[in-house]
C-alpha cells in the first residue's frame, strides 16, 4: 500500500471522527482497535496510517474491469438461461444443472479476488442476475484461477449471433463451457 500522508487537520478530523465511533461501539475489541488508530493519529505514526484502511479488501476496480466481469456474468446468464429452456422442453441430452453454475473467481489472487467481490456485490448486494445468485457458491470463490478460461469463454460468446446467445442448444453451451 502507499504511503499516506495527512495534513494536521485532516489526523484531527479522523480523531474525532475515530472517537464518535469509539463512543458507539459496543464491542470492546473494536473500541481498543478505534484507540489504536487514534493513538497513531496523535502520535503522527504514520507507519500506522495505513491500520486506517484495513477494511478495505481491494484495490479500485477500474470502469473497463468492472465492465469485464459483468461481461462474465452476462455470458453466464445466456448460458444459464439457454440451458433452463432447453431443459423446460426436455432438450437436454447430458448437462446438468451443475454444468452451468458460475465458477466465480479465485480468492486467492489479488486481481481475481477483486473480480469475486464485485461479481458478488453486483449479484447479492444489488440484487442483480438472479438466475446466478441461484447457481454459484455463496462466497462467488472458485479456489483456482478462471480469467484465462474466461477470456476463451467471452472470445467464443464475442462470436455468437447476439440473437442466439440467450437460446443456444446444448453443443454450444458445451463449446462454450469447454473453452
């Protein structure tokens, strides 16, 4: 992380506004926590500053970035939608259910951890592709990289007719799984 340089005022605002927070909470570890911070503050610690950020999980996701993974969901929702018409008309030879659920991101790369986030801010939190929400782990965590496959996934989903995309058969859901 950066390093973080804060004017008199602006430690004297955290201060007060450390101590606001202190006064409220009711758990004696994020008091202790909060006199940490405040202390650091004071102190002009600024090796500490950073303590100040620990609840932040990311780094900022770009506009292109976020547009990347909601591209993944987007070509996720086609295939989940494809595949439930095609099992309502009794279409389907030999994918499953578990075939078309969204892997989500691997948890323990930065980069990819940062795409499990926003996927699951974008779908738990907004409340968006249900159709997703239904079919993914509760954490969106895969516990291995997937931006490779889904670079080669979203080239093939790039190449579809855009009409077809929400009412592929079972070959192309499997073309596109298989990428």
């Amino acid at each position: 992380m950066s390093k973080i340089e804060l004017s008199k005022k602006e430690r004297l605002s955290l201060v007060l506004q450390l101590r606001t927070l202190q006064k409220l909470s009711e758990e004696e570890y994020e008091k202790e926590e909060y006199e940490n911070l405040i202390t650091a503050l004071l102190h002009g610690y600024t090796l500490h500053y950073n303590d100040l950020f620990n609840e932040f999980y990311e780094e900022e996701l770009s506009i292109d970035e976020c547009r990347y993974v909601l591209d993944i969901l987007e070509m996720y929702r086609g295939i989940i939608f494809s595949y439930l018409e095609l099992n309502r008309n009794g279409a389907i030879k030999s994918l499953t259910n578990t075939d078309v659920f969204f892997p989500g991101f691997d948890g323990n790369d930065d980069k990819e951890s940062s795409f499990m986030g926003y996927s699951k801010y974008f779908v738990r939190d907004l409340g968006r592709y249900d159709e997703i929400r239904d079919r993914t782990h509760d954490d969106f965590n895969s516990h291995m990289k997937m931006c490779d496959k889904y670079n080669r996934m979203l080239q093939k989903w790039n190449s579809f007719d855009p009409m077809v995309r929400y009412r592929m058969k079972e070959e192309r859901i499997k073309e596109l799984l298989n990428a």
